[in-house]
C-alpha cells in the first residue's frame, strides 16, 4: 500500500526474511525496520538507489536522488536509444 502511493506502477519489496536478506545482499542495499509504535506501525529505513532493469530483468542503470532529472533522464534516453 504504500509504494502505491508513489505511483501505481510502483512495487514495494517483500517477502520472507531469509528471502530479503537474500535479495539486499545480492544488490548490496541496506535496511532496517525501526521499533513498532502502539498501533504497531513502524519506519522502514533503507537505502535511496532506484535500480532500472530491462525487459530481460538486467540492471542497467543506478540512479539515485543526488544525480538530479536531467543526468538520469539524460541516462536513460541514452538507454532507450541502445536497446531500440
């Protein structure tokens, strides 16, 4: 539900704990759930890096929100226009 508020086309992470221990050690990301408050809702804390993939699932491009619209626009036209 809460990817979802991004945009609806974005997807949260889930899965089992061996699973998302798996799954960060492989892209080499970080997170931790912080301490359940009364209602038991809690703050996911997590590295910022925004993976693009292509139709094969590849990773082909690391963005992150200091390299700003234009350089990962620039990036991924440079993308587009490879795989066309």
């Amino acid at each position: 539900n809460y990817a979802s508020a991004f945009a609806p086309q974005v997807v949260g992470l889930t899965g089992d704990e061996d699973e998302l221990q798996a799954i960060t050690k492989r892209y080499r990301v970080a997170y931790r759930l912080g301490k359940p408050d009364a209602e038991g809702n809690y703050v996911v804390y997590h590295s910022s890096a925004v993976f693009i993939f292509d139709t094969l699932g590849r990773v082909r491009l690391l963005a992150d929100y200091t390299d700003g619209s234009r350089a990962i626009a620039h990036d991924l036209k440079q993308l587009l226009d490879v795989t066309d």
